[in-house]
C-alpha cells in the first residue's frame, strides 16, 4: 500500500514536472513571440519616425531655397523658410551643418532631377530603335547643360555655396555629389566601359563640368551663350585629347593640338585645386 502510494505521488510528480515544463515552454514561446513582435513594431515606428523627420526636412529646405536670393545659403533662409510653412525658426536646429545642408539638399535634388531627365531620354531610345541616336559626345553637352541650368536661378548666391563646400568638414558630400553627377551623365551617354577608361572618363568629365560652372559664374552674355560655347570646346579638346592618346607612337601631334592638351590639363589641375579647397604654387 506505501509502495502504490509512493508510485502514485511520483506518477503525479512526474506528469505534474511534464505539465510545467511545457507551460514554461509555452510561455517562453508566447514571450519570444511578443518580444519580437514589439521589436518589430518599434523598428518600425523608428523608421516611420525617421521618415518623418527626412519629409519634413525636405519640406523646410524646399522652401528656404526661395529665401537663398536675399539671405544666402544660410541659417537664416532656413529659419525663414521653416517660418514659411508654418514651423517655428527655431527648428534650424535639425540642421547642424546650417547653410551646407542647404547646399547639399540643393546639389542631391538637382542630380536626381537630372537622373530622371536622362532615364526618360534612355527609355525614349530604346523604344525607338529606328530613330537617331546622339553621339555620347552631343549626349554629354546636353546632360552638363542640362544640369548648370538648373543652377542659374541661384547663381548671384553660389560663390557662396562653392565656398561652403569646400570647407573641409563638406570637402567628402561635395566630392560624392560631383562624382554621382559625373557618373550618371557617363552611364546614360552610353559608357559601359569596366576599364582604366572608366575613371578617366569621369575624371576628366568633372574638370569639364567644374571650370564650366567657374565660367558660368562670370559669364554675362544673353542666355549664357558663351558658356554653352565653353562648354563645347572642352569636349572637342577632351574627344581630341583620346584620339591623340590613342593614337599610335610615331604619328607626329600638331602644335596646336598639344596646346589645346595643356589647356585642358591645366583647367583640370586648377579644377581640383578648387574643389578641394587648395592652394600651391608649382
């Protein structure tokens, strides 16, 4: 009879340990998945804050660029264009980098309106097979044109941004911004080399864009046309300049073409000297 009852409380023990670790295990289970569940929500609510943030940072800076003509590229066209839609000045605080941010929110839109620009244009070609396509050179002027237009309308006030850039804390976005530029006109004018030619197509196509902004900043003609005549002459100096190297050694170069050569490495030189905010005899 002790022997049943003792059999009996460890059958009870035993089924009773069975039911508690399985409600243990349950729990956990139920826990992990709550856990997970609320991770995940909150993941989510922080990426949902975040955008909400980067929407509202964009509203502003959209609307400081039309204060950029009277006040600059600053802290106050922030402050007035926060003012403007209805938040209050002092929220320039979500700007630390001030009129740079400004000058970047600028730079990144104006390269993704032209990105847009030249997938149209791509998509218009292929599915026109028969129609003409443009030479890459001709797709180039366009595609840099294109783009030092849309910085017209704030050319009284882009010395000013040209100098913010170059500032060395702003010298890594503005050498990223130019790049992304350089290499989306290259990709959409049909460069799909894997070469040594990548780099130095976009290289080269910086120093273009570069020295014609510069000039387009001095430039007083009607529409700019003697701008658009710069530009020109340095792309026939940068196409001349590849058949020159890539011709063979014995061929003799004309006068004329070497000067144009050292032209346009110097332009180069000078360019990056610019962009990086540097100065040196040589």
């Amino acid at each position: 009879m002790a022997m049943s009852s003792v059999l009996l409380m460890r059958k009870g023990l035993s089924v009773n340990g069975i039911r508690s670790l399985w409600t243990c295990r349950a729990l956990y289970a139920d826990q992990t998945e709550n856990f997970s569940t609320q991770q995940s929500t909150q993941e989510q609510s922080k990426e949902s804050d975040d955008e909400y943030e980067r929407n509202i940072k964009a509203k502003i800076l959209t609307a400081s660029l039309k204060f950029v003509h009277d006040l600059g590229w600053s802290q106050q066209a922030i402050s007035a264009g926060a003012e403007s839609i209805g938040y209050p000045g002092v929220i320039h605080g979500l700007f630390p980098n001030r009129g740079a941010d400004l000058v970047q929110y600028f730079y990144l839109s104006c390269n993704n309106k032209l990105n847009k620009i030249l997938k149209e244009e791509a998509g218009i070609v292929q599915e026109g097979p028969t129609k003409e396509k443009k030479t890459m050179e001709s797709q180039v002027y366009n595609a840099v044109e294109t783009r030092l237009r849309m910085v017209i309308p704030y050319k009284k006030t882009w010395p000013q941004a040209l100098a913010l850039m170059t500032l060395p804390p702003n010298v890594p976005k503005s050498l990223a911004n130019l790049l992304t530029l350089v290499d989306d006109i290259c990709y959409y004018a049909g460069d799909r080399s894997v070469d040594i030619n990548w780099y130095t197509r976009r290289v080269v196509l910086a120093g273009i864009y570069k020295t014609t902004e510069l000039y387009m900043l001095q430039d007083t003609s009607e529409d700019h046309k003697h701008t658009w005549k710069f530009l020109e002459r340095r792309i026939k100096d940068t196409t001349q300049i590849h058949a020159l190297l890539s011709a063979t050694s014995d061929m003799p170069l004309p006068e004329q073409a070497l000067n144009r050569a050292t032209e346009a490495a110097s332009a180069a030189f000078t360019t990056a000297r610019n962009i990086l905010g540097l100065n040196w005899n040589r």
